[in-house]
C-alpha cells in the first residue's frame, strides 16, 4: 500500500506548492505522511458532512480544492467546523491534502479547465507568475483570452451556468 507522501509527491509534481499564492495554505492540512493510504476521496470544501462520508466509506486521504485552515487556529471546538473536521480525521485516520491556489494556477489546472470549458481559445494567465523560477508561460493566476465570436454578457452568464452548474 502506498504512503501517504509518495501520493503527495505525485500530487505536487503536477500542482507544485510553489506556484501557490503566498496568501495560501495549500499542503497536508492534517495527517502523517507516513500513513498508508489505498483510497483516495476528492471534495471542494472540507466540510463536516464531507469527512463523516469519508470516513463512512474508509477513505484514507482527502484531497480538498480549499483547505481546512486558512488563518492561523485560535481555538478547535470539535462539537463543530474546524475542531470537528479534524476530531473526524484524526480519529478515523483520514489524512487532509488541500490544492488550493496551487491547483488554479497549474498548468492544466483548473484555471486552464475553465477556460477551456467556455470556449476561451489562447488563453493565458491573467496575473502570470513571472517571478516564480522554472514557471512557464501557463502558469498564473485567471485565464484570458478570445472567444471565437463576440458574446453579449447574458450569454456569456448562460454558458458559465451551463459549463459550471
């Protein structure tokens, strides 16, 4: 059974930490990368009823687009959010990797998939990551580009609607 850090690994090769803003806090929220880890759930949020189904279905590893804890934790009151998020994965052994910013930014990422689901041909970042060594031309925050003929905003709404319910 795989490790905990050899799916980290895996998951940082194609969402590199570094293209992350530094605002974020994208990473292994809760866990220890030397779990063993065989099953693999995906979620946006974090969220309570998120974790009882993973742990419901033995998961032992979620991966979230926006972390469990985004400013620094005062207080974790496990009767609920944050406290009983992590009360839940610490007691069933569900480790919590977010891919945040670092997902959006990414080659191929979901800024990229976006893009691409609405039709937004030569697209490229709206806030490119210049200063980030190694980053390519795709890598940035937001996409920009054309679409193949002019589009009134409603329509544009209707299609986001469409491509994103």
């Amino acid at each position: 059974m795989p490790k905990l850090k050899e799916i980290i690994r895996d998951i940082e090769e194609v969402f590199d930490p570094a293209l992350a803003a530094p605002w974020d806090n994208t990473g292994l929220q809760l866990g220890d990368p030397d779990w063993e880890a065989d099953k693999v759930m995906v979620a946006l949020d974090p969220l309570p009823e998120i974790i009882r189904e993973a742990a419901k279905k033995k998961t032992n590893l979620l991966v979230t687009h926006h972390p469990l804890f985004f400013n620094p934790v005062k207080s974790l009151d496990i009767s609920r959010g944050e406290g009983l998020v992590a009360a839940v994965c610490i007691k069933n052994k569900i480790a919590l990797y977010a891919a945040h910013t670092s997902f959006d930014s990414a080659p191929g990422g979901l800024n990229d998939f976006l893009a691409e689901r609405l039709g937004i041909m030569n697209a490229g970042p709206l806030e490119p990551m210049d200063d980030n060594p190694g980053a390519g031309r795709s890598t940035g925050f937001g996409r920009i580009g054309n679409l193949k003929k002019p589009i009134t905003a409603p329509a544009l709404a209707d299609r986001v609607k469409r491509h994103c319910p």
